[in-house]
C-alpha cells in the first residue's frame, strides 16, 4: 500500500554554499502549512542547514553535486529527505558521535548529526560510500499544548 500524503513538494539545487540558505528557507515555507511555532520553524531550518551543509562539506568537497530535498506532510507530521550523490559515510555510527568530525580544521565541526538529532523528533541516516547519503528528518508539530486564541488574548491581558 503506498502511503497517502496531504502535500508534498521536491527540490534540486547545486551544492553552493549560497544554497544553503534557499533550502532552509523553502522547506520552512513549505512547513508554515501546518502553522509551526517560531521555535518550531527555527528548529526545522537549523536541521535543515546542517544537513545541506553536510552535503556541502562532506558529499561533494571540492566539486560540485546535486543536494535533493522532499518534504510531505501527513496529519501534524514533516517529514524531510535530503540526499546527495557524494562520497557516502563510511561508518554512520561513529559519525553521529558528537564531536566526530573527518575536517577538524573548520568551526564547529563534529556537531552536524547531533543538532539535526536535538531539534527534530527524529532522523535517520543511510549511506553507502560512493554512492551518496540519505537523511531522513521528521518533526511533528504539537498543535495540541498550545492555548487556543482565546486562551492566549488572557493571557495577554493579565495583569
């Protein structure tokens, strides 16, 4: 049975730099549908920026590749791939170890994984060397511990 998604959208860009900030902000967009809150939003463009900067960095170092982005929708849920045809991840596990980084010389290296980790609910990695990498990044949108409209103009007017 193929899964039933109420949106979905794909994108391809070259692995610029300058591309990076175009994917953070398109897949923010695209999750603005299901009225995040700004923390939300913030935490999906962070995981997001890491994982195109990964494919910068990592995938395809000193040579250009296509880096792709889906993102669907499903009820209060996003979930987001990423992939490149790079270099692949040898061993994903020792790669999502804080701190484990193969470019010590550049700032904040070793963190990419463990922030995607920290900001979404969940995220998966394949890879095979060679080949290119695939992440998968899901976060559901917690409409339900929000205060209503009502609840939140109260709030507001307390004193």
């Amino acid at each position: 049975m193929i899964e039933q998604f109420e949106n979905e959208m794909k994108i391809e860009f070259l692995s610029k730099a300058t591309n990076e900030a175009f994917a953070r902000i398109t897949v923010a967009a695209f999750a603005s549908q299901l009225d995040p809150t700004i923390e939300e939003l913030a935490d999906i463009k962070t995981a997001v920026s890491e994982a195109v900067t990964n494919c910068i960095i990592h995938a395809y170092e000193n040579r250009q590749g296509i880096i792709k982005i889906s993102a669907k929708i499903k009820e209060n849920k996003l979930i987001i791939q990423i992939s490149d045809n790079g270099n692949g991840i040898e061993n994903v596990d020792v790669a999502k170890e804080p701190l484990y980084t193969t470019k010590p010389n550049l700032e904040r290296s070793g963190m990419g994984f463990t922030i995607m980790e920290s900001f979404m609910d969940s995220m998966e990695v394949e890879s095979i060397v060679g080949l290119g990498t695939k992440i998968t990044l899901t976060k559901i949108i917690n409409k339900e511990n929000r205060p209503s409209e009502e609840e939140f103009q109260k709030i507001l007017t307390k004193e």
